[in-house]
C-alpha cells in the first residue's frame, strides 16, 4: 500500500529528512578514502532511513486532520530531539567527541546559530564540518518553509505585527485546522520554496568555486550563507575576501521575505521599494558603515594614515559587509574589518555588532533576532507619539495597513521585546550559576538568543571560546539556541488553552 508523504506526521518527515542527508557526508568521505568515516554515516543513514520508514507504516494509515498544534510541537522536538539523532553519526565518526559536545553542535547548527566547540579546523575532518553546514542549511530550509505555512497562520513569527487578530490563535483558531491542513500547506509551500532554497544555494555555489574558492569550502560558504549559520570550513567566520560580494549580494534574502516569496505577507505591501523591512535594512547599510569608517578615518587621521586610499576604501567595505552579516544574524567578518584596525589604529567596536544581531533581520526568513519589522512597528509607533505631543487632535495617515502596525503592531512588537528582555536576563542568571563572569555571560546570551554564535569572538577584548565552557553552561546556551530560533511567542501560544481546544 502506497502512503502518500504529506500524510505523515511532520516529526516523521523530518527525521527520514535527516536521515538521507547523512549519506552526503558518506560519500565525501568515500571520495577522500576516509572509510571509517564514510561508513559511520552510510550506516547511520540505513538504520535511521529505516526506522522512520517502519514507523511511517505504522503511523501513516491514520485518518483524520493534523492539528497546527502538531507541528507547532514537531517544530520543538526538530530543535530539541532530532539533534539527538543527528549528532549520532558526528560522535561515532571520531573517538575523542562526547556525545553532550556533539550534540550541542547539532543544536547550534540546525538552530543556525554556528557556534561549535572545535575552533581550529584540523580539529576535526572536513566531513563533519561539512555535515555542521548540511545540518545549518535544513534548519534554514525548515525555517524558510514552516515561518509561512505554520507560523503565519497562527499569527506567530513576526507575522502578528501585520494583523490584528489574536496571537497564536489565527483567524479564531479556525484557518490552519478548518479551512487550510498544515500538511497541504507544508506541501504546497515546500514546493514553492525548496526550489529556490536549493537554486540560490547552487547559484552561489558556483559563484564561489569561480571566484577561486574550493568546492568543498564553497559549498560549505554557500550553504551557511543561505541559511545565515556562519558554518565554514577554513578561517571561522572569514570567507575569501575574493568571496566577499558575491555572498554580500545573498545576504539580502534574509533581510526581507518578500526576496523569494510573496506568500503570508500583506497583499497591499508587496513591492520591495515599499517593504518596510527592506526600507530598516537599507538605512543600517548605508548609515552605520558610514559612521564606522568616519571614526577609523579620525583615528587614520591621528597618525596620519589619511592619504592611504585604498586601506580606507577597504575599511569602509569591510564595515559595510560586516554590517549586514550580523544584521542577518550570520556572523561572517570582512578581512577588510579586521584590516581596519592596522590603518586607523583603532580596535574594531564589537558592541555594534552585538547591537546589529539583537535587531536581526526579516520576518519569515532564516536570519533571528527580534527582526526588522518589530523594530520598523515600535519606530513608527514613537514618530506617531511624538506628532501627537505637538499636534494632540491630529489625525494619523498613511492608509488602515500603516495605523495597524503603529498600534496591534507596535503593542505586540513591545510585548515580545520585553519578552526577548526577560530572556536575556533569565539566561544570563542560568550562566552566571554556571559560573561566567558578567561580560561572557552577557555576550554568550545574546550570541544565542540571535542565533549568531561567531559573535562570542568579536565582541570583548578577547574572544570567548565555547570549548572552554563546562556542561552546565553548554546545556542552558543550548537551550538558549532553540528559545532565539523558536521566538518567546510561540512556546507561549502552546499554553494558550484556545490552541489546544478542538
């Protein structure tokens, strides 16, 4: 008996997901006759491969509508369990891994965040830093596809900012589990999206190994740009300058949904002239590098480094391109932005960066943070306030889509943000019981409630290196991880007692 794949649950598509992807690194360890490796993950992907497949058989003769509490909970257990499965192969593949360490690698990959415990790569084979990559690239694809068949229908994800229905509640409960399935919609828009995921990743791919990367590390290069993980496989967190605009170019698809996809958002703003989140982007691009490269020209100025040119075009490309990869939470340095500093003699302000990723980038796309359209809502919500105190009886304009966000919009978008506050501050504390200091656990949680794990070592004096972590600190920035990519809101809404009413 034939059973089609969208009937069965979502967790169970995940995991046979997950299971096919392990033979990728299977046959690039065959290629580079690396047996022991190659064979972990081929077996590894036949025991898992069938597993899934019996409990699909099992599971997928079920009548009966999936719930969108469903996958809003096999959204979790894809965060928090299927690293588990994940991190098998990695810890099988080398002896002197834990399994704790694996799976934290896991969950900062899948979660995109890209902070990893083994910062010099001859640390560990390309293998497995290439399956870290693989992991990144379908946790952004699962973000891509389940922020606008699940997320905005339940009004999660950004998406309440646009409307003024309840939070987490849809259209009165009633259009993911009545008039839409969630598997028809994560069928439908799978097909919509997976195709471009996987064509701009390819496109990029190419671009890279052109511009003199190598295929492995470009494929790596492309993959975490993709799906803003950081992963990469040489310099952390510094791909070729050579690599630099063209990965420039692909940051942009996370600053704003409507670059790939005009599904869940609103009819009446679909142009990206008009988006607001391109409109935020666009300003923290151009001013921010601007101020960046006014402060290392003064420094340059002070000893008399002025006249050089190009050290100065460089400073201001680097910071323009180091800009909009922590504002899309990915976390890659311009060579350029570390260059800077021997020009101006100035170090390079890692707490701007910090500030870049807590903003983070679009709604309904791969990068986190609290995102640009929260922070366009309570903007246009303080102009607003402001017109009032000087004109009290004045009317607001700019159509009903504009009053929206500037009142539901800018109330909810403060609620979250106190919600994101409250995070950091409880995160902070569990570090602090774990024994960090102030400063590390300061930067450690705002580096994975962003989901940007590079920014531990841009951001103090001296960089801050996971591996130097004990257990305890690694299990709280874990979940830490999931809370950044899941938002605050949506674990909230599965205590709503209307979600779960049928």
């Amino acid at each position: 008996m034939r059973i089609p794949i969208d009937r069965l649950p979502f967790s169970v598509q995940m995991g046979g997901i997950g299971a096919v992807a392990m033979f990728v690194p299977a046959i690039h360890a065959y290629t580079e006759r690396d047996l022991q490796i190659a064979r972990t993950f081929f077996y590894s992907g036949i025991l898992f491969l069938t597993f899934f497949a019996l409990l699909g058989v099992a599971l997928g003769t079920r009548s009966g509508r999936q719930q969108a509490r469903g996958h809003l909970i096999a959204m979790v257990l894809a965060l928090t369990v299927l690293p588990i499965m994940l991190a098998v192969p990695f810890h099988q593949s080398v002896g002197h891994v834990r399994f704790l360490n694996a799976w934290f690698e896991m969950i900062s990959s899948i979660t995109t965040t890209g902070a990893t415990l083994y910062d010099g790569m001859d640390r560990i084979p390309d293998t497995l830093h290439l399956w870290r990559a693989i992991v990144g690239w379908l946790g952004g694809l699962l973000i891509w596809v389940s922020a606008v068949a699940i997320l905005a229908p339940l009004n999660l994800g950004g998406f309440e900012v646009l409307s003024s229905r309840e939070v987490g509640a849809g259209n009165n409960a009633t259009q993911i589990t009545r008039v839409a399935n969630p598997s028809e919609r994560l069928a439908r828009f799978t097909q919509q999206l997976l195709p471009i995921y996987v064509g701009l990743t390819l496109l990029l791919w190419v671009l890279l190994v052109v511009l003199g990367q190598r295929p492995l590390y470009a494929a790596a290069t492309a993959m975490s740009t993709l799906s803003t993980s950081g992963i990469t496989i040489g310099p952390a967190g510094r791909p070729p300058w050579t690599a630099e605009p063209a990965i420039f170019v692909f940051l942009f698809f996370a600053i704003s949904r409507l670059t790939f996809s005009r599904d869940g958002g609103d009819p009446a703003n679909q142009k990206l002239s008009r988006d607001p989140e391109v409109q935020m982007g666009l300003v923290c691009v151009a001013l921010l590098p601007t101020f960046l490269f006014l402060r290392h020209w003064m420094g340059a100025y002070d000893v008399n480094e002025v006249e050089d040119l190009g050290a100065g075009l460089k400073a201001l490309w680097g910071a323009t391109f180091t800009t909009l990869s922590f504002l899309t939470t990915t976390g890659f340095q311009s060579t350029a932005w570390v260059d800077a500093r021997s020009w101006s003699g100035l170090e390079t302000p890692g707490l701007v960066l910090a500030g870049l990723a807590l903003i983070g980038g679009g709604v309904a796309t791969t990068a986190g943070g609290v995102k640009l359209l929260r922070i366009y809502a309570l903007y246009k919500h303080g102009l607003r306030e402001m017109d009032k105190l000087v004109h009290p009886n004045s009317v607001g304009g700019a159509g009903s889509v504009a009053r929206r966000i500037r009142r539901q919009g800018a109330f909810v978008a403060w609620i979250f943000f106190m919600l994101f506050a409250l995070s950091v501050a409880l995160v902070m504390g569990a570090l602090a019981l774990a024994g960090l200091d102030f400063e590390s656990a300061t930067v450690l949680t705002i580096a994975a409630l962003s989901t940007t794990g590079p920014l531990a070592e841009v951001v103090g004096e001296a960089p801050i290196l996971y591996s130097g972590l004990s257990d305890p600190a690694r299990i709280i920035l874990a979940g830490a991880m999931v809370l950044g990519r899941l938002e605050t809101l949506a674990l909230i809404a599965l205590f709503n007692p209307a979600f779960w009413r049928s």
